[in-house]
C-alpha cells in the first residue's frame, strides 16, 4: 500500500506537533561529555575549518584520543557532529541566538522526524490513519525518545537512521519493476551507513538489513515461499542487481568517509580512537542482558512501560507481517545482545538504557495490531498504559539525570557500581529524582534556578501556543481527510511559519542565561582579538558558556591546571602554539593570578599581561614581549 496524499497533511500536522512538544521541554545545554566531544567536533569544523576537540582537552582521554599532531580528536561516530554544522553555523551568525542553543535543536528535529517515519511505516504496512498517527504518538511521547531529543546523544539519529532504511525496504516489496527500486535501494543503503557511521556497532546490522532486502527483492518477484525463495534467489541476484548494487553503493562510501576520516585523525584507517583494553565487550551477558530487561536502574520495559503491550501485540502483528515481525525482532534483539555485552551497558551518565533508544521506533511499529482493535476495557488500558509511560518520561526530562548521578556518588558507592542498577533503592525511578523535582532544579530553557529563580513567561507562553495550533492541526488534519483549501494553507503555510517564528523568538529569549558578565567579556574579546590569535580557557564548567556565546573563529583550548605544576602535556602543548600564536587569550580559573601555574607560565616566558575583569570574570591578554 502506498501513502496517500491525503496522508500527507496529517504526517506533516504530527511533525509539527512533536516540534512543538519538544520545544517546550527543550533546555538548549548540554547534558553530557559524548555530546559535548560531538558538539565540539560541529564547533571546530565551524569555526575554523578543523574537526578537533582541543576545546575539551581537560577531559583527556574520555572522549577521544590524540592523534598523530599532537591534537584531541573524537572517538564517536561523526553524522550526528556533521549534520549539526549547519545549525551551529546559523547559530554563530545571528547575534541574538546561542550557539550550543541553536545546536541543540538538532535532535529536536531528528526525532520528530523519526515519530512521522513510524506513521509512514505503519501508513504503508495498511493500517488507518488513526492507527498510523497514535504509533507515531506512542512513540514521540510515550517513549525514551522524548527526553532524548533535548539531549545531544548519537541514538536519536540512529534510530532515525534504522527506521527510515526499514522503511524504504519496504517499497521493493511493491514489484513495481526494476527502475522504480533503485531510488528506496539506495535510500536504504543511505540509512544503513549512515547507522554504521553514527555508531561503529551498528556494523552487525548490515547482514540483517542485507537479508531483508534480498528478501524484500524475492516478495516483489511473487516468491512468498520460504522454499521458492531459497531455490529462486540465486537467479534473483543476477536479476535484480542494479538494486542490490543500489544498496551496497552508499555503504561503500560511508565505509570509505570513516576509513579516511580515521586516517587524518590518528594516520590508520581502522583506529577510532577508542581505548581497545579500556572500552570493550567485556561485560558478562548475564549481567547486561538483565539490566536492560528487568533491571530497577536500567529495564526498558520501566522507562518505557508501554512496550509491555507488545506481548499482546507481537503475536497478530507476526501472523499479518511475518518478515516484518522477524525482521523488526531481530534488530531489536540484536541491540540487546550486543549492548549488553558493552563494558558500559548501562548508557553511564543517561536517563534509562540509552543503547536501546534506537529500537523504540521499530518496536512502536509492531503494536500497530493492538492499536488497530482496541476497544472497550482494552482500549482504557492501553491508554493507561501510555498514560503511564507519559509519566516517567516527564519526569524523566524535567530534571537532569546528572543530580541522579551526583547524589548516588554522595553515598560513598563507587561509580556506576553494579548495586545502583539492580538495587531499587538507587533507581532513578526510586525515588531519587523526585526529591530533586523542584522549580529551581527543573531542565527546562524558559525557567533559571541560579542565582535566582526566574521564570520566562513570554518564552513558555510562545511554546504553549505552539503545542496547542500544531494540536488544533492535527486534530483537523485526522477528522477531514480530505484535502481542503483551508487546511492545507493552515498546516502546509501558516503552521511552518508561526513555528519557524515562534522558535526563533524563544531562541533569542534563551539566550539570557544568566551569565552577562561572561557574555561583556567576550564581546570585548571578540572586538580586540586578531587573526592569529588563540584562546585558552581554563575554566572546565565554563566550557558549554564558551562555546554558547563566543561568535568569533579563534581556536580554544581548554585546560584545567591550578597552582601544581603545569602537566607535561600541557606544557608540551603551550610550547607548540608558541610557535604558532604571537597572542593569547586566557580566560582562567578562580585563582589569582600570582598563583596560577598557567599564569606564571606566560610571566616566566617574558610575555607581557593585560588584565580585564567583568565582574567575577577575569580576562587576560598575554602578548609575545
């Protein structure tokens, strides 16, 4: 079955209303070290053309490695850092937006996108509209997704990214001849390596999404038969090879960006930067296999109680779609096996089981039967179901999981000891965040807890407004089917415009955080600084700040040295960019600068200092004598 046009209305009404949603519970910081290496990676290439992350040198060897020139590179996948630089690039060249704000906005579109992927899936898999449109709802609200939309991780693009190559599969299904299959077959190629490029693992799913579409080839020949298909698919092959080749073209070239991408980085194709004795699959299945499942730390089916339906529903979603329902349930068991293995199964510093995040929207889809015949008492359940798995994601996304993290290290256990996950006592649906559930703790960019509780009304009123029109539309979008006029200017015109305007004013409302002096000092910087010259900031938590208000293209390095001896690393670094830079800016730490190691090593090497202060900020100019 192929998408209507009508349907069209009413996938673009629901992309706007997940916009809309995440929107209001967007906060525009970063919440993690893997997103802040992702960002910089963007940050670099922005700037100055560059792709390291010497902006977050302090972290060492946690995010990355340094390669060959001596420069800190990151280990994660690069699409999601890629596909953020036009955002970052927009960022820095409108004056009143932030630039990590802006950035952030990226994931808020990857998974609304994501939620009108899971309608067009379950559109063309045959079900209702309305069947479609509550699938891609259960999956944008009532799932991980959405507090991982406000976050910068990896999952959200490759969960993106593992639907829409599913999804594509599926018009080779439609026999429509040879020519008509080579646009999904290489779209679905396109998805793969991108999944593969996003996260190394995502390797493994390669042979599945291979035999899918080998498989998909054979339906569209007529041959439904497990027998006909086996005896057939060599004859398949020879063919339908413009459309396996199709599929196998894109793979090859991301292959080929990640092989050079880690050549310029660390001089070998096959070195990612991760640590191989460190950063390992070492962890017993057991162990990970049942923290992701029942585990009170990390179960899916407790972050996202709503998968439980999918023990109802698998089973007529098996006897409707067989090669959907083994196709889906083996990627889906795949992550479980290979995550939990993982020495971090666990996700580290996250909301829930990250690594399963991108299963979500292949696991919404197969309770699209279940949706379809819902009635009565079954009907009340299920939204109690979804009702609840509402719940834990709101709580979920309301307060940032790091005061989790924090108040588990103030019970003296080590971290991400084994007992904070299979101990209800230390989960983070336990209990532990709900003490933290308090205005001035919420993760929210219209309120500020520090110094002082303030409230932007105009901004949460812009968001509310949004949620309630983008609502309005897809209500109207599902009870009139057909297209008419004045819904098509509401949700294809009027609905885009009042978005785009409605984001772009509680952009440059959030950029009022709270730190003007910060923001007077680097004004000045930017208005004094000159081609040549480099930025050191020493100063770990104002990192984010840096990278958020700083518009110019200066390179940063960031540091964390007090009054011990500067590291040899550091010192090795400064007499590198001695060389390179007659000027530096250091934004220090909270020390004198008479105790400063940092400090007296420019004073030491004869430079002259010019010294400015903006309130608790201070600024110094050190200037080759």
């Amino acid at each position: 079955m192929s998408v209507k046009s009508n349907d069209r209305a009413l996938a673009l009404a629901l992309l706007f209303f997940l916009l809309s949603v995440y929107l209001l519970t967007y906060s525009g910081a970063l919440h993690s070290s893997d997103g802040q290496a992702m960002f910089s990676v963007a940050e670099s290439v922005v700037r100055r053309a560059d792709y390291d992350i010497n902006q977050i040198r302090w972290m060492g060897l946690q995010q990355g490695d340094f390669g060959l020139d001596g420069d800190l590179y990151c280990h994660k996948g690069l699409p999601t850092s890629l596909l953020t630089i036009p955002l970052i690039w927009v960022g820095i060249v409108v004056p009143f937006w932030g630039v990590v704000q802006t950035g952030m906005l990226f994931n808020v579109i990857v998974t609304a996108v994501t939620g009108v992927l899971v309608f067009l899936y379950v559109r063309r898999l045959g079900y209702s509209p309305r069947t479609a449109l509550i699938s891609g709802l259960v999956f944008g609200l009532g799932t991980m997704a959405w507090p991982y939309a406000k976050y910068f991780f990896s999952e959200p693009l490759t969960g993106l990214s593992l639907v829409a190559c599913a999804y594509f599969l599926l018009h080779l299904a439609s026999g429509e001849g040879i020519r008509s299959g080579l646009k999904p077959a290489l779209l679905s190629g396109f998805f793969l390596g991108l999944a593969v490029a996003a996260r190394f693992a995502n390797a493994v799913m390669v042979p599945l999404f291979g035999g899918a579409l080998v498989a998909y080839l054979l339906r569209a020949e007529g041959m439904t038969e497990w027998s006909k298909m086996r005896a057939n698919s060599l004859r398949l092959l020879s063919r339908r090879w413009p459309e396996l080749g199709a599929f196998v073209l894109p793979l090859v070239l991301w292959v080929l960006v990640i092989a050079a991408y880690n050549h310029l980085r660390f001089g070998s194709p096959f070195t990612t930067g991760y640590l191989s004795l460190e950063e390992s699959f070492s962890t017993p299945w057991t162990t990970g296999i049942l923290g992701l499942l029942i585990s009170p730390g990390r179960s899916i089916f407790i972050y996202c109680p709503v998968l439980l339906a999918l023990i109802p529903a698998w089973p007529p979603f098996f006897r409707r779609h067989r090669l959907e329902a083994i196709f889906l349930a083996l990627i889906s068991l795949s992550y479980l096996l290979v995550y939990g293995k993982w020495f971090m199964w666990h996700g580290g510093f996250a909301w829930g089981p990250r690594f399963l995040v991108p299963t979500l929207p292949l696991l919404i889809i197969m309770l699209a039967p279940l949706v379809e015949r819902l009635k009565g008492k079954s009907w009340k359940a299920f939204w109690a179901l979804c009702g609840l798995s509402v719940a834990v994601q709101v709580l979920g996304l309301s307060v940032h999981f790091i005061r989790h993290q924090e108040a588990l290290l103030e019970t003296g256990l080590p971290l991400f000891d084994p007992i904070t996950f299979f101990d209800p006592r230390y989960s983070q649906l336990g209990g532990t965040l709900l003490t933290f559930l308090r205005p001035e703790n919420l993760d929210f960019a219209w309120i500020q807890g520090s110094p002082s509780l303030r409230v932007d009304w105009l901004g949460l009123a812009t968001s509310v407004v949004l949620v309630i029109l983008s609502g309005t539309g897809m209500v109207v979008s599902l009870r009139q089917p057909r297209t008419s006029r004045p819904r098509r200017l509401y949700v294809f015109v009027l609905l885009p415009l009042l978005l785009a305007g409605g984001t772009a004013v509680s952009l440059a409302r959030y950029k009022d955080d709270g730190h003007g002096d910060y923001v007077r000092m680097l004004q000045f910087l930017e208005a004094n600084s000159q081609q040549g010259d480099a930025i050191i900031q020493n100063s770990p938590p104002e990192t984010a700040v840096l990278q958020n208000h700083y518009k110019g293209h200066l390179p940063s390095y960031g540091l964390f040295e007090g009054e011990q001896p500067l590291s040899d690393d550091t010192q090795d670094l400064l007499d590198r960019l001695a060389k390179a830079h007659p000027r530096f800016w250091v934004i220090p730490d909270s020390l004198p600068p008479h105790l400063s190691s940092l400090d007296r090593w420019f004073t030491e090497r004869g430079y002259s200092a010019m010294q400015h202060s903006y309130g608790t900020e201070r600024l110094t100019l050190y200037t080759r004598s």
